[in-house]
C-alpha cells in the first residue's frame, strides 16, 4: 500500500496551485509599503513592518478605528481607540507624508491637539498630545480598546481586571469565587518603574511605550490604572492625567508624551527611538535642553534613593547608584526644585536652574535623629510592615493578606523587631487602637517627642495617642488629605506628614509603658472606607 498516490495530471495540478499561492503571497508582500491612503471616512497607514501593522484613523472624530496586525483586527470595539471618551465630532483631522518615511497626522479636537506618527519599517502608533487645560470630566488618558479574544494573556506586568466578579466598592473593585480581589487600579505600576506595559495574545502583544513623563503630574512614585479586561474588550490606558489620588495639578499648556502603541509577535518591546519626532514641528516640542549632574552622599546601605526635579511645567527623575553620582535625563530649560529622595521620602532639596547645558548640583541625606525605639524607617512607604507589600495588588480585605489587627507590638529591647507584627495601616473601623509596649528607664523618665510618619491621609485622618490610660494628646489638626478613598485603590502614596506629639515626663513610668494609637476625623464612610493613614514609621525620641 505505502501511502496514497494521486495521476500524474493530478499532481501537475497540485503543484501549479501551489505556485499560485506562493505568487499571491509575494504580491502581498510587494502591496505592503509604507503609505498614507485617504479612503473617504478613513486614513488608512501602512507602516511596512514585521510584524504588518496597518492602521486607520477615523476622518469624523479622529479616532483609531481599525488596527490590523498580520491581518488581524485588535480593533473590534466599535468606540475605537482614543483620548478619554473619545476626541469629538468637532475634531479636524488631517495628514500628511514627510518625505518617504514619516507621516503625521493632527487631530485638532475641542479637548487637545493630538498627533499620531508613524515612521517607515516600525510597528507602533507613535503619539504626543498638547493641552491648554485638562480636558473633561478631570483627566486626560488615551484609552486602546482592543479585543480581549486575541489579547488574552492580560496585562503583563499585573494580573488585570476582572469584570465579572462580584463588586464590592463602587462596581470598579470586585471579589472572585476564591476570594482573591481584582480590579483596574491594582494594574498600575509606579512611573519610574512603568516605561512599558500592555497586553499579549499568541503570537500577538500590544503595548503602551511611555518615552516621557515629563507632562505629567504626581512625581515618580505615582501610578495609575494602566488595563482591564471588560468582556470582549481590553482596555489598555497611559493616563497622563487623573485625580485618583493626586498629589499635584495638570500641567497646563505642555505637550504629553512622546509615548506610542506598539505591536510585537508577543514579548514585549524594547523601548523604540522617539527622537525623530522633534523634527515634525509638535506644538510644545523643546528641543534645546539641559541637564543636571551632582553627587548625593550620606545615602543609608541598602535603602534606594532617587534625584526628583519639578516645577510647574515638568517633572523628571533619575535613580541614584550606591557611589551617588547621578545624571538627568535631558530636560526642559527653567528653574526646578531639586529633591533627594530616600526611597520615597524627600530629605534634602534645593533649587537649580537649568539651561542648555550641564549644571551641577549635590545633595546629601541628614541622618537620622537618636531615637529611644522607631518602628520602621523614615523613607515615605509603610517598607516592612504588616500587608505593606501587597497593598498595590490587592483590596485590604482580600483573603491573602494577614489579619490587620488591631495588634499588640512590643519594641523588643537588644533584639530587632519583627516589623510585619505592626499593620502597615490604620482605619478606624477596622483595627483602631493598635498598642505599643515599651520598656523605659527611670533616668529616661523626662519630656519626649513621639513621632509618628505618614505617607497617606483617607478623609483627614490623623492620630491621638494615650499613654498608660493616664495621657491623651491633643488633636494635631487634619493634614493634607484626599477627601476620598485612596488606599482601597491600592494606593499608599499621598502626602507625606510627620505628627510630632510632645509627651511630658509625668505621662511616663519606669518599666513597661502602653501607648495607643486611635484614628480621629470628622467624616469618612464604614469599613475600609472608613477614616485612615498609612504609617510610614513612629518613633519615641531621645
């Protein structure tokens, strides 16, 4: 038998077929070039590239509106892609070539000025978008509405969103079956540490390449929602913009970006060269700029610190290496106050200008003071305490993390405390009233200052401690607060504040002192929404 045989005549057929299909391939390959095709409702780009990208960009609203990568549409949702809700029906939308390797095209909104780029041979939207003020309803994100089908591996760098579940807080945090809690804001990633984040498939990934945050708002320790998964659409965001826990105002008047949605074979991309842009005539483009070089000294072993610059139009960072010697990224000509971070706690700052060159600048870190006992290290993040390494994962009442008290902690005398026995955060309808135990000797008996570090306030909230059931001290006055939740969001970064509680010497007895921390405001609602801080550390001083 030995397998099967087909005529002569037959075989000839077959192999003229598949000649047939191997010239239809080639004359593909050969129509695919870079082009700008106006098409009547559309502008169709092909970018010539591996893999084949092929966009169309709607002429009524600006919107993306069909993104073909090797002949598949990412782009299903018929909203498309775009700023916010969408750049409006009063948009004017035009394009043009650059040679024969650029093209440009502006969309003029009500909201923004917003350009998409496209360069000859490379698989990415390129993108950059001018605002005079911060466009409704308060934010300014562009949203890619891709289909989950064939994107759905989810967010590579968090687990993503889950619609489906039951909510639990506001129908935008949800529980699963196993107890495991997800939502859309537990998918951001710091901005010094988000430089690229998306979405894969097989054989497929989208991706958000973020070549400068420069325009943005919140410092390097901000994040945002950055994806979820709703039905059959993954939403992948670069939020520029948002009061989610905002610490500083739009920027107004400044170019966003440069940033791009780019396309792989799945694996995230390598971060694409973006300075070719400059010469496209962006409104809001710098060209010439300056940087800062310096030295930082006095840095602790083993804690990370970081150079942050910012003023009204521009923010910028850089990380400093253990010889402390840093420099900037190139930067906006003006004046900027220049902040040492010990990991993200300012420490020391001064005020630099900077033009068109270099211009040198140092920093050192003051130390600490002498403390009888701290919990915890002065650096701006609850680092080591109960829960601290999962609160941007997770919703405080998930199943995964440890019961959040309140507790009992006793400063351990010659031996280190074990700091994840104290919760990295108080509310004050779950665990008020946390304790501390101390040991103190009768020449120690005299005045002291406590100490007590925050990094976020959830509806002025703010401590009152009592020492011994004998001392309770006074109210120290709502600080800088969000007037909304902010932790629940996965969110430990606020405004930082330290309360320094002055405690006289008759509050204090030789041997074992108790002193209890209590949670005071005047609003917040029940629960985990309830008000609360984040402890950053507490400290009796010498």
């Amino acid at each position: 038998m030995g397998g099967l045989h087909f005529p002569r005549e037959h075989a000839w057929v077959m192999q003229m077929k598949w000649m047939g299909l191997v010239l239809l391939a080639s004359l593909a390959m050969a129509e695919a070039e870079f082009s700008l095709k106006d098409e009547g409702k559309f502008l169709t780009i092909d970018c010539d590239s591996s893999p084949a990208l092929v966009v169309q960009v709607n002429k009524a609203n600006g919107n993306l509106q069909s993104i073909r990568v090797n002949g598949t549409q990412l782009q299903t949702n018929s909203r498309g892609s775009h700023l916010n809700s969408g750049f409006g029906g009063d948009s004017k939308v035009s394009a043009k070539a650059l040679g024969d390797d650029k093209i440009l095209v502006t969309v003029d909104s009500p909201l923004v000025l917003h350009y998409y780029a496209f360069k000859k041979g490379e698989p990415d939207v390129f993108m950059a978008t001018w605002a005079a003020n911060c466009p409704p309803p308060g934010e300014m994100r562009f949203i890619a509405r891709l289909d989950s089908k064939v994107l759905n591996k989810g967010n590579v760098e968090r687990p993503g969103d889950d619609t489906s579940a039951k909510a639990i807080e506001s129908k935008d945090i949800f529980i699963q079956p196993d107890g495991r809690t997800t939502s859309k804001y537990y998918s951001g990633v710091k901005f010094i540490d988000d430089d690229i984040h998306g979405s894969r498939g097989s054989n497929i990934g989208a991706f958000f390449a973020i070549g400068s945050h420069e325009s943005s708002s919140g410092g390097p320790f901000f994040r945002d929602i950055n994806s979820q998964t709703a039905g059959a659409t993954e939403e992948m965001y670069f939020y520029m913009y948002s009061g989610h826990a905002q610490t500083e105002p739009f920027r107004k008047n400044q170019l966003h970006g440069p940033y791009a949605l780019c396309f792989t074979a799945g694996p995230p991309p390598n971060m694409p060269a973006m300075g070719w842009m400059k010469d496209l005539d962006l409104k809001g483009w710098v060209s010439e700029r300056g940087r800062v070089t310096g030295t930082a000294t006095g840095l602790m072993p083993g804690v990370p610190y970081t150079v942050y610059l910012s003023n009204d139009t521009a923010q910028y960072w850089t990380r400093v290496p253990a010889n402390g010697k840093f420099t900037t990224s190139s930067m906006k000509p003006g004046s900027y106050t220049l902040r040492l971070m010990r990991n993200e706690l300012s420490v020391a700052k001064s005020t630099v200008a900077v033009s068109t060159g270099t211009v040198t600048a140092n920093l050192t870190d003051p130390g600490l003071p002498p403390y009888l006992w701290r919990i915890g290290l002065p650096d701006g993040t609850p680092h080591g305490l109960r829960n601290a390494a999962k609160m941007g994962d997770m919703h405080p009442s998930d199943k995964r993390l440890e019961p959040w008290g309140p507790v009992t902690f006793t400063v351990r005398e010659k031996v280190p405390a074990n700091l994840n026995d104290f919760p990295a955060a108080q509310w004050a309808d779950v665990n008020n009233g946390n304790k501390i135990v101390f040991k103190i000797d009768t020449p120690e008996i005299k005045d002291h200052d406590l100490e007590i570090g925050i990094t976020d306030s959830q509806y002025g909230s703010r401590p009152i401690v009592h020492l011994n059931d004998t001392w309770t001290s006074r109210d120290p006055g709502a600080p800088e607060s969000y007037q909304s939740r902010s932790i629940t969001f996965g969110i430990y970064r606020g405004f930082d504040h330290v309360f320094t509680i002055h405690i006289p010497k008759t509050a204090f007895k030789a041997g074992a002192n108790t002193l209890s921390i209590d949670n005071l405001s005047g609003s917040g609602a029940g629960g985990f929404l309830s008000n609360a801080f984040v402890f950053d550390y507490i400290g009796l001083r010498e």
